[in-house]
C-alpha cells in the first residue's frame, strides 16, 4: 500500500475514499484514530490524514484526489501561509508544497498536475 496525504477533515477523508472507491480504487483511510484530528498535515505531518491505495492505483488516485483539491479549493492554514509565504502547489504524492514557478516536486521528482477543471 502506498500513501497519499490529504489536507482533510476526516468526514471529508472518508468521502474522498467513497469517489475512489466509484472509480474503483480499493483505498483506506489512516490517520483517522484521533476524532479531534483537525484538517491539515498534522504536526510534522506525523499526525495526518493518508489515503492508503494499492501501488498499482497509485498515479490514478494521486490524480484524482488532487483535481479533487483543486476543484474543492483549499486555502491554505494561516500556518502553511507563514511556512511557505509564496504562491505555492502541493505535490499530490508526497504532499510537499512546492513553489509555482516549479513544475517538477524538488522533494520526490513528481511533475504538477495539470490546473484545468
């Protein structure tokens, strides 16, 4: 099983998992133990929310959940905004943000999703 982080609440995690699962990706959410877990990467990322999928599902699911995020719009925490004060993306397989200027994730190689809805 590979994972893939999402900046989610875990209501929201978990119907992420259903609109993979009706494209039929096994996937399973983790992360989820904590019922106070807040949305976000957690502190470090240690404390996150993961959409765990078979490797072979891997790109397919890393996409869709990305164009998930996209078309959602997800703002930034005021936290993320002080870390990372540029205009940024996120890479979808390691959840690294990168800045927008790059097309490539320095962190794991990964290009950027295309932006178009």
């Amino acid at each position: 099983m590979k994972r893939i982080p999402v900046p989610l609440g875990v209501a929201e995690a978990h119907l992420l998992r259903g609109l993979l699962a009706s494209e039929r990706i096994v996937a399973d959410v983790r992360g989820d133990e904590n019922p106070w877990l807040m949305p976000g990467p957690g502190i470090g990322g240690v404390m996150g929310l993961w959409i765990c999928v078979r490797e072979a599902d891997y790109v397919k699911a890393g996409r869709i959940v990305a164009q998930y995020l996209r078309r959602r719009g997800r703002r930034r925490s005021a936290a993320e905004e002080l870390r990372h004060p540029t205009p940024t993306w996120t890479c979808w397989r390691c959840g690294e943000p990168v800045e927008t200027q790059f097309a490539v994730c320095w962190k794991c190689g990964e290009e950027r999703v295309n932006d178009w809805v």
